[in-house]
C-alpha cells in the first residue's frame, strides 16, 4: 500500500481534493473536495442510493435539517453521553485522546491479555471500554513520555476527562439567551428519527422499512488527522431501517451480509484490506445491542469505515416520551401496536473516499515505446466510481474534422457519463493524464474515424485497444456499468 503523503500529494495534485481556506494558509484538518473529488464522492454516494434507496421498495429518502430543536439532542442521550475521554500532559499543555494513546501504545508493544488483565484489571484490548480510571492508570504505568515528542520527554499526566464532542452555535440576534445556543448535528441519523411520524403517516411504507440520508456531521475531535479519515466536518450516509423486534437479528444478519456484499462487490474495495468485525459486549455504544464493525487497512492502521448497530427501540421510544408524540406502528395484518426496532447501516462517506483513493492508486513499471523505464501512475477506479468514464480526443488538435467529430462524440455522451474533451499535448500525455485521475477508457478520433466513422478505444488497466462504430459509441457507453 502506498502511503498517506503519496496519496495526499496525488489528490491535490490531480484535482480530488484540497487544503480548506488555502489561500490563508488553510485550515488544520479541513479538506475541500476538488473538481475529480467531488464527482468521485459524488458517485460513491450515487452508488450506495441505488442500490439501497432506488432498487429496493422497502426504502425511501430524507434531507434533514442540520440544526435541529435542543431537546433532539438531550433525549437522543449525545448531550450527557457524547464525548471522548481526554488527558492532557501538564508539562506541554498539550491535550490527548485517552483512548488513543491507550490504542497506539498497544498496536507497539506485544502484550497477552493475561498481563494487562492482571495489572491493570481490563476485560480486554479495548481501550474505549475501559473506565477513566484504568485508562489513566494505563497512560501513567506505561505511556510515562509525550507521545508526541521524538526525543524520550517524561510527561506529567492530569486525570482523565470528558470532552463534550458536539459543536454548538447560535440562532437568533440575542446570544446570551437560553434558547439561543444551537446544536450542530454530529450524525444524521436523529434527523431521520424524529421524521419517522412523518414518513409513516404520509407514505404507504410499512415495517419492515427503511429512511435513507446522505449529509454533513460535526464533531469537535480532539485529535483529527490522518487525511479525511478523521476530520471535525464529515459527511455521513446513514439508514434506519425499522423492524420488529422480533425480526431484529434476522435483519440485523441481512445489513450485515448486504453491507459485505456492498464493499466487497459494488465498491470493490481490496479484500485482503477490509475486515468485519463484532463488537465486545462492553464496547457498545448507549443505545446499541450489537454493533458490527467494517474496518479498512488504512496506511497508519485498521479504522471503521461502517458501522450496523442494533439501535433496539432505544431512539423512537425516548422521543416518544420526550415529545409525548405517538411513534407506534399499528400492524395492519395483525393488529399489534409496538415502537419499532431499529437497524442502523452507517455508512462514512468522507472515509470512503480515501479508501477508494488508497484502493485504486497504483504505480506501474512500464517501458515505453523508445525502450525506457517509466513509472504509470494509474488510478484504477471501478468503472462505477471513476469520476471521468471516457476521454475523447481528436488525434490531431488542427484537424478541424477530427475536432469536429471529437466534439460531436463528447456532445452525444455527456448526456449518458461524465466524458471529457482533450487535445491538449501528445497522446501518450493525454492517456497519462487520463490514467492518473482513473478514467477508464480514452476514445481517440483519427482519420479512420472520417473515412470508415470508427474510433479506437484504449483500456486504461491493460492498455488495449479496440475499434469501435462512433454510431455505436452511446449504446457501447451504456452497456459499461460496473
Ligand atoms: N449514527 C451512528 C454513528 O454516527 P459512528 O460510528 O459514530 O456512528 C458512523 O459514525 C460513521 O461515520 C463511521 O463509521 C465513520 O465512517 C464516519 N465518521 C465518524 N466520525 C468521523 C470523523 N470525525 N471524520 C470522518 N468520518 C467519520
């Protein structure tokens, strides 16, 4: 696997992605999606709706607001329980992740489950489930330097602290005021529980069913970084899908086996580099009774691109209460009333991004056509995620009926598939360019193409060509899917 600052350094340099406020020197952990960046997302997005949304009448989808009423915040349990475990080393001021650190001393050291247990009295290698208190009896017996320093400095640690994870602002001109402070949602999916009501009353969606939402979260992370992997604005794409209880583990069983499927076969992420993985018991968040875990190899280690929670009633019985709104069901077969059980597939889609970008990057030894060694550096997308699917370039840019044809082609597939026009430089730059943003196929229009009307069409991962009838070009096109 390529490296972080390889990747890094491609996607800014290709147009995926660049730094936030660059021109003020940017801004810490902050990332703007480029032109190729936000098309790239744009199609891992695309993707996930229709398989999950459009192909499947059990599914509809929500946009909900980002700012949403207090008490959203208090009954879903984020304003007592959504927080990180936070230590600071009092000789540099600086402040850690507990859990972290804790996570990053282990991944160095060999330790048996049996010496931790004995010393520090954990159930396992699990920093998140352990108390304040073991985790900072942990840090002091054996992170005694500042992680962050090269050289060995002793640290001075304070005790372990919550941090409150969500970002809050204002609304209204007076800010003082009670009602004024305002919280920035840090997932989606509450937006679609307090929409349940809603969908149920003014759909035909019967349970087993589910809400789909694609959007923008807020954490303050104490410590973002390793690229988009962990940023304070991310984009989520989640669903609800509400069953009954009794159905929950046969349901739970099929998101975990669809959620598979989807990163193994549609995004067609490496297999050797994904794992799926099933909570501890005492790793569980507030409202989980099961949480499964899809993990990537990411450079700096294995971090959760998805997670599927057994929510159980959790959500829609507390604002049930809290709201005093009914959010029972009324089985229509056979009478019963219940709150629906939840599923939750959550997808991160700006931790999908990189993982692609990490997939696909690839460097290729190749001697070219005078017999030199050259490095191709190669995006290999599939073809449903690539963020161009087709370049068309006129062999010869003053040609003017080669252009002309070129153009007529790029006209009549931009209607179907992101396609692009170039003419600049010579063809085996214009197939490097295009090999280097993972555009599958590249479509060049000679002078066959004004006597015979075909064009030659070069595959990007074997480097093939095959001529094809430009009548044919569009249904050609469309017939590419994966
Ligand atoms: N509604 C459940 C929920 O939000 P989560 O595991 O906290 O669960 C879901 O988040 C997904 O959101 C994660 O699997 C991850 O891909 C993504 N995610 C969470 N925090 C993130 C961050 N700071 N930056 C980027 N992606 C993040």
């Amino acid at each position: 696997m390529h490296s972080l600052e390889t990747i890094v350094s491609w996607a800014k340099r290709k147009w995926f992605v660049y730094p936030g406020s660059d021109i003020y020197g940017g801004l810490a952990n902050a990332w703007d999606y480029g032109p190729y960046g936000v098309q790239l997302k744009k199609n891992i997005q695309d993707l996930r709706w229709k398989t999950f949304v459009q192909m499947r009448p059990d599914m509809v989808g929500l946009d909900a607001q980002i700012l949403m009423h207090p008490k959203v915040w208090e009954t879903s349990g984020h304003v007592d329980n959504f927080d990180d475990p936070l230590i600071d080393d009092k000789v540099t001021g600086e402040r850690f992740r507990a859990d972290k650190i804790i996570e990053d001393r282990l991944e160095q050291w060999d330790l048996s489950l049996g010496q931790l247990t004995d010393t520090y009295g954990v159930k396992n290698l699990i920093p998140e489930s352990r108390t304040f208190d073991q985790m900072h009896a942990f840090i002091v017996g054996e992170i005694p330097n500042n992680p962050n320093k090269k050289k060995k400095q002793a640290a001075e640690w304070t005790e372990v602290r919550k941090f409150q994870m969500m970002f809050y602002t204002h609304q209204g001109v007076v800010h003082d005021a009670d009602d004024a402070k305002i919280w920035m949602r840090p997932e989606t999916a509450q937006g679609i529980f307090v929409n349940f009501r809603n969908v149920l009353d003014t759909t035909r969606m019967r349970v087993p069913f589910g809400i789909a939402q694609v959007g923008k979260a807020f954490r303050n992370e104490i410590t973002p970084g390793n690229f988009l992997y962990r940023t304070r604005e991310f984009e989520q794409m989640e669903i609800e899908y509400f069953i009954a209880e009794s159905d929950a583990q046969a349901k739970y069983a099929e998101w975990r086996e669809l959620s598979k499927d989807r990163w193994e076969n549609k995004v067609k992420l490496k297999s050797d580099r994904i794992r799926f993985r099933e909570h501890e018991s005492d790793e569980l968040s507030h409202y989980s009774d099961g949480t499964f875990d899809v993990e990537y190899q990411y450079p700096r280690g294995r971090g959760e691109l998805q997670g599927i929670a057994y929510r159980t009633d959790f959500d829609l019985r507390n604002h049930q209460e809290s709201s005093g709104k009914n959010m029972q069901y009324n089985d229509p077969y056979t009478g019963e009333r219940y709150v629906p059980h939840v599923i939750e597939p959550s997808f991160g889609l700006s931790r999908t991004v990189i993982a692609v970008m990490l997939d696909a990057y690839d460097e290729e030894q190749l001697t070219n056509s005078k017999g030199q060694e050259e490095t191709r550096i190669v995006a290999r997308f599939p073809f449903a995620i690539a963020p161009v699917k087709v370049a068309i370039f006129p062999l010869i840019k003053k040609d003017e009926k080669q252009v002309e044809i070129a153009k007529n082609i790029y006209a009549s597939l931009s209607q179907h598939r992101v396609v692009e026009y170039d003419d600049g430089g010579a063809i085996g730059k214009r197939y490097r360019r295009q090999d280097e943003i993972g555009t599958p196929y590249c479509i060049t229009v000679d002078n066959d193409s004004i006597d015979n009307g075909t064009v030659t069409i070069r595959h990007r991962d074997s480097m093939e060509q095959e001529v094809v009838v430009i009548d044919e070009l569009v249904q050609w096109i469309l017939n590419k899917k994966t």
